[in-house]
C-alpha cells in the first residue's frame, strides 16, 4: 500500500510516519520507483505499537527505539530479552532505595525475582511511601497483594506467545495497557465494596 | 511545637509550609504571641498527607485544597464524600469517550459502580486501548482481572476506619499507595511466572 492508505489504516499522519521511519522506529517501505515507496501489513502493526506506545503508555521515542530494536533482534535468551524490554517501559527511577523490605517479602511469599530491576525499585519505594503516613502493610495486607498479583500474572503468562517478537510484544503492551484496567477496576471495586459497607453500617 | 520543630518532623521545610498555610492546605499555628505560632500533632500529620500527596502521587495543589477541605468538613454521606476526594486523584480525563463495553464487563461479573466516576472511563479507555492492539481481552480474561481487583478491594474496604475523617486519609493515599505496589507485585509476578514457562519449554 501507498503511505496514504497506511497513514489511514494505522492512524498516523504522514509526516509523523516520516518522522519514525528517520528516527529509526518504523523500517522504510520497499522502494518502487526513485520517488515512491511501498508499505505492508508489518509497516501498520509496527505504528499500532508505535503509537499506542506514545499516547498511551507515554513513552519517550528512545525507549520505543529500544523496544523495537529488541523485538526485530531478540537476543538468544528470550526471558532475558523479555526483561530488557519490560525495563524500557515506565517508571523511570532514579538514585536507587534500600530493597531490604521488599525482597524479605517477596522471599516470604514465594516470589523468585531479578533484583536489580525496576519493578524490585518500584516495590521497595511504594511500600516506604506507605509506612510513611502508616497505612496498613502488615504481612497478611501484603500477601492478598502478592496472592492476587501473582494469580493475576500467571494467567497473563500462560497466554505468552510462543514466537519471540509477538512474545516481546505482547508483555510490552500487556505490561503497559492492562495495568490501567487493573487499576480502574480496583477503584470501582472499591466503591461496590464501600457502598455495601455503609449501608450495613447506616441500617445498623 | 515551634515551625522549626515541625519542619523537622515532617520532612517539610520552613517556607514550604508557610506556603501551605497562605495555599489553605494546613491550618495556621495557634498564635502565642504577635510573631510567634505553635504547631500539634495534627500539623504534622497533615503535612505528611500533603507530602506524599504532592510527591508520591504527583497531585497539583488545588486537588489537594480539595481533599483536605473534604477532611476537614466532610458532607453527610460517606460514601458520597468518599466519591468526590477519590476523584481528585490521577489520573485527569479530558474529553468522555463510549462506556458501554466496560458497563457491560461489569454487570457481567456483578460490581455495582457509579457511572459518572473517571475509574469507569479510565476503564473503557484501558479497554480501547488493549483492543487497539489485539490483546486478549475476551470474557474469559477480563473476569481474572474483575475477581482478583475485586478481592483486593474487598480485603482494603474491610479495613476502613470508622471516623470519617480518617476513613477519607486511608482512602485517598491507600488508592494512591498501594497502585504502584500492586503494579510492581504484578511484574514481579510475570518474571516469576515467565522464567518458570521458559524453563519448561527450554527443557523440552
């Protein structure tokens, strides 16, 4: 297909597909003549993640960089691959914390790790903050946590796919797009849960 | 105790908190003399509040005016006042988009909700997203998702304080806390769960 028509399937203006196709993100398509090039099926999932990458999950066009250069050459061990990949997503941490608490949990809990990876940073800082302004984190808290993340997890993971670029892409967009949904659906959980709560309490 | 002190016990410096005071985050000092202020408890714990708020959870100033004015004076319903500081946390929507698919999930597995809550469009827009780039996000899949964040609710809607103003501090930082620790739990979990798959399939 012509630029115009893969502009208009994958919702990317034409200049900004230049512009990926310079940075290094988007491989040009294949030349027909001096002047015009010619785009497939791979050019339109290509921008989908692009894009979805960007304006969803708001990455920088480095980190995208990386990501796609990982899933056009996946290193020979697909997990280590898969955590290189999974580091360019955000939150981008600076200066690291003690990880102390969070690892004597996740050791409590049965949760093998990689310890120096951002999600070990991120588990440490989150529960600091917590203790911070004394907010519930005893062990039988953190464990439904761990008890259900991991439940959560293993369903994800057992839908892996088996080839290593379409595995890379969907623990990229699986790691960024469905940690919202989690998210919304914890809140509106809470007020199913909380609406229960107060009307016993006010009938009572 | 004196400015100073409670600078030191809460982390926060001098002119910060005089800001806070000139913004109405933190009620003044009672006044000892006609240059002089005292400070309590109550201070610090609110500059605490204020801290994570604005550094942890990345709330702008006018959203923390509006939770701490719901602390201060909540209305008569709870669970109404509950809503409106829940809404002053991230994430910030513009413009609406279609919920039918996310109310359609969660009548499905049974979650009562308010519509007009921004987790509902959170949720559809989590939900657009993952079709975009052909995710599973079939029944099967999102059901997981509903019955563990339900299960996560249920366990923090069990520990709500009574006392309406501390139920508001444990609702607002618990939603804004425990999000980060959930989603580090989570990727954790997946490395977890993938170094055993990959284990498997390497060995086969």
């Amino acid at each position: 297909m012509r630029i115009s028509e893969l502009s208009r399937q994958a919702g990317v203006s034409i200049p900004t597909i230049k512009f990926y196709v310079r940075e290094g993100l988007l491989p040009p398509g294949d030349l027909t003549s001096a002047t015009q090039a010619t785009y497939g099926e791979r050019h339109v999932r290509r921008l989908r993640l692009i894009r979805v990458l960007r304006e969803v999950a708001d990455l920088p066009v480095p980190r995208i960089r990386e990501i796609v250069a990982l899933i056009d050459r996946p290193g020979e061990s697909l997990f280590d691959t898969l955590g290189q990949a999974i580091e360019a997503l955000p939150p981008y941490l600076s200066a690291s914390c003690a990880t102390d608490r969070a690892t004597a949990l996740l050791d409590r809990v049965g949760l093998t790790y990689e310890p120096n990876t951002t999600a070990v940073q991120q588990l440490a800082r989150a529960l600091d903050a917590v203790d911070e302004v004394d907010l519930p984190a005893d062990d039988a808290r953190l464990d439904v946590y761990a008890e259900h993340a991991s439940a959560i997890a293993a369903e994800e993971i057992a839908g892996l796919p088996r080839d290593a670029a379409a595995a890379l892409e969907y623990s990229v967009l699986g790691t960024a797009l469905y940690e919202p949904v989690l998210a919304a659906l914890r809140r509106i959980a809470h007020q199913h849960h909380a609406r229960r709560l107060l009307d016993v309490l006010d009938a009572g």
